[in-house]
C-alpha cells in the first residue's frame, strides 16, 4: 500500500520563486483604510475578497503634523496583502487582479528577503489576473504546466501569505477541472487550503509545475470549508501575455445572451442530446442579428469547435480578435444550418429595457393552461417579430411551468406561432400527457418552457 506523498522536495524546488505581496494607497493624515478593531491588513484584504465590498475609511484621532503651517503631506498606509509568483527571470509576476487593484504602490518581497517596488503592467478583473514587474535578473521562476492534463483526485499543493505568514504551504487534492462558478472562465476546484493572503499564489501539481492562481474560496462563514478554487494557468498566461504587450485584454462578442439547454428542451427540439447554448436573446444591430441568429437558435459549435455547455460559448468567443470573420452552426426547428459573422469587441453591459402589456378580455384557458391574444402592430414592431402571442392568463401545466402573465410565445416545438387562433388549434392537436415545448419572451430574453398539457 502506497503511502501519502512527501512534498519537501517540491517545495524546495519551487517556494523560491513564491513571493509575497503587499499594497499600500495613499490617505491624507487623520485617515486610514481599517475597520474599527480591525486595522490588521491581512483582515482587510479577508473582508474585501471575501465579503465583496470595500470597507468603509473610519476616522481616527487627527496626527498633529510637524508644521502646521505647511500643507498636510499625505501618509502611505497598509491596504492589503496577498501573494504571486514569478514567470520569468527578469521578474514579472503573477497574482491576481483583487490583489493589487486600487493600490498606489506594490511591493514584492521575495523568500531571501529582499524587497522590490513593483510596477503595475495591467490588470484584468474579469479573469481576476494581474502582471506587476520586478527589476531584476536570473531569478526564480516557476514552470508552467498543462491543467487539461489534470484529473480529479491528484495531489497538489498551494503556496502563499496566508495572514502574511510567507511561504505557507498547503496541500490536498484536486476535486474538479473545470468547475463553472459563474465567471468568465471555468475554475479548477481543490480541497487545497487557502486563506486571505493566499490569494495569487500558485497552485502547483506534483511535477512542480504551476497549473492555477488560487483565486478564491467558497464559504458561508467568510473563512476556509473545504473548498478553494484556482484560475487556469493556460487561460492566466494568455491573459498575462495580452496585459504585458498591450496593457489590457480585448475580447470579442458576437451580442447574444444564452442558457442551457436543458433535457427536455433537448428531447422536443429533436436534438440527440442536450448540448449547446440556447439563444435567448439577440443584441438589436450586433453581429449576431447581422449573420442571421434568432432567439431560439440553438448554438451547437462556434468555429468548428462544438459547444457542450452555454458557458463554452463567452470564452471561445472572447478568445476571437475583434473583427474576425467566424461560423458558428445552429440548431433551428429541426435541422441545423451554419451562419457566418463577425466578431465585435466586448462591451460593458447594457441594461435589457422591461415590455410594458395592455390588460385582454377574459377566455378559456387551453389544454396547456393558458390564455392568450394577439400582439398589437405596435409590440410586433418593438419585438422584431412578425408572429407571437401574449399570455394573459396563466394557470395548471403553464403556471407549474412558470409562465405568466404578459410572456410572448414566439413558438411551439418547432412551429412559428403566428396569432392566437393558430396557437390555440396547435395545442389542441398536442398529445395529452405528451412533453411540448414553447419559445417564451420575457422582456429582452427568450426561453425554452417545457410543458406537459394536462397535468
């Protein structure tokens, strides 16, 4: 029987190349970045990571200055801590992008103590990625590997400030490879230990390779439970490599909002399996309307690439120079078809504006629970659509389902819905107990609704 792994001689190998980091800002005197009986810094960067939202200034007994005559010079107070790791020899450094954000100066301190003013070269809040710059030559750095290669249940280690307690070392397994949080790029999950301070460290597998920037924890109580999560290494050092030629990060967009694609969905639709990124909504003017798209499409590969789950599509999207001239292939009312485009650059988000609806005369609901009517001339201009109906009453199958008043049905399994006596002879020739499916508009998103009629 195998026994647990030695980790020494990794970490001698690679805790060199580990620094810590610290940041300081700026503040007139009288004034400092803590919360009252918590002026440690290492809990100000735990309540600012953690918590999500930045403490409050909370003043403090004036400091009478020397010269009271002269102008009050601004005083150099701690703001955070946090740790990186160089990536070449002639000191760029890796960290995160809440590490050093809003910080007027940085220092890295490297494990035989000497200490460096750094330069910020660019920070990209999206990945949570940042690049500061050390001088100096022939120093320690670590080697990049490969996370495609990772599997869950190995070993790996994290190395960091956790509390500014440098070259902490913390060990544990993998427990996912791509764990989808929400962000613009899946995560590499471990049980790995990390705390505040940790944050930008290494994560580094046991051929002393580093794989991830430990990011972030998941917790209901602010503090460690198990679950830590790290950036990609591959997806850091392409954002890295943009940061330090250009100083910023472009991204393409193509201007859709999209959601999973569901089983049922799936099954109604005709597709073998549930897979792609469904089109709920299409940015009016944006490339997407341009090359075709329609909410309702479902997106199954961009480029040739197939797309297995709708967070696939942002990041093979973004990962497209601005301006390229890409396909991606659809699914739509059975059959698929390749539409081509051009990619945009990515912008803030835009604000989806709400639909207003006017009240409709009460009628019997249909088989699947719903009461609905014809859009006026004036929400078909404003919808973009020729066809649709408006739900005014929902209720059994439709309200369990989740639709409700004011919804536009756009379509049923793959049929156009073109006004309100169509739809209605169309659900009565629906199977009883049989699963359908309806393209639903809510404000600017559409949705496909699996509904069961008569139950």
């Amino acid at each position: 029987m195998a026994g647990l792994p030695d980790f020494a001689d990794l970490v001698d190998r690679t805790g060199p190349a580990v620094v810590n980091i610290r940041t300081t800002e700026r503040v007139k005197p009288g004034q400092n970045g803590a919360v009252p009986g918590m002026e440690d810094e290492e809990m100000q960067e735990f309540f600012r990571r953690f918590f999500g939202v930045p403490m409050p200034r909370t003043p403090q007994p004036e400091r009478q200055p020397r010269n009271r005559k002269g102008p009050q010079q601004e005083e150099e107070v701690p703001r955070g801590v946090g740790s990186g790791f160089i990536i070449s020899p002639d000191g760029f450094v890796l960290t995160n992008a809440h590490v050093v954000e809003g910080a007027d100066e940085v220092y890295v301190t490297l494990t035989d103590k000497r200490e460096f003013k750094a330069k910020i070269i660019g920070v990209d809040k999206r990945t949570d990625v940042a690049v500061v710059k050390i001088e100096g030559t022939n120093l320690p750095r670590l080697t990049i590997g490969d996370p495609s290669k990772l599997r869950a249940g190995e070993w790996v280690i994290a190395i960091g400030s956790p509390f500014g307690l440098d070259n902490t070392v913390t060990a544990g397994i993998v427990s996912a490879r791509a764990r989808d949080t929400g962000d613009y790029l899946p995560l590499i999950q471990t049980d790995v230990a990390v705390n505040p301070g940790n944050s930008g460290g290494p994560l580094i597998n046991m051929r002393g390779e580093v794989i991830g920037i430990n990011s972030q924890i998941y917790s209901r109580s602010g503090g460690y439970m198990g679950i830590s999560f790290a950036v990609p290494i591959d997806e850091a050092m392409r954002v890295a490599e943009q940061l330090r030629t250009a100083g910023r990060v472009t991204r393409g967009r193509i201007g859709v909002q999209i959601g999973e694609v569901t089983r049922e969905v799936a099954e109604s639709l005709g597709l073998p399996r549930a897979q792609g990124a469904l089109v709920q909504r299409v940015e009016p003017g944006g490339p997407a309307e341009k090359g075709g798209l329609e909410a309702g499409d479902i997106i199954l590969r961009y480029n040739g690439a197939q797309i297995e789950k709708s967070s696939d599509l942002p990041r093979l999207v973004g990962a497209t120079k601005p301006g390229t001239r890409s396909t991606v292939t659809v699914w739509r009312k059975g059959a698929s078809r390749e539409m081509p485009l051009t990619v945009a650059e990515l912008e803030p988000d835009t604000v989806a504006k709400k639909e207003e609806r006017k009240a409709r005369p009460e009628q019997t609901a249909n088989s699947l629970g719903l009461v609905v009517s014809d859009l006026s001339e004036a929400q078909r201009k404003e919808l973009k659509t020729d066809g649709g109906v408006i739900v005014d009453a929902s209720e059994g199958a439709a309200a369990r389902a989740g639709l409700r008043a004011g919804d536009v049905i756009l379509r049923l399994n793959n049929t156009d819905v073109k006004d309100a006596k169509q739809f209605n002879a169309l659900v009565s020739k629906l199977e009883p107990k049989k699963l359908a499916v309806v393209l639903v508009r809510r404000g600017d998103a559409s949705q496909f609704v699996p509904i069961r009629p008569g139950q």
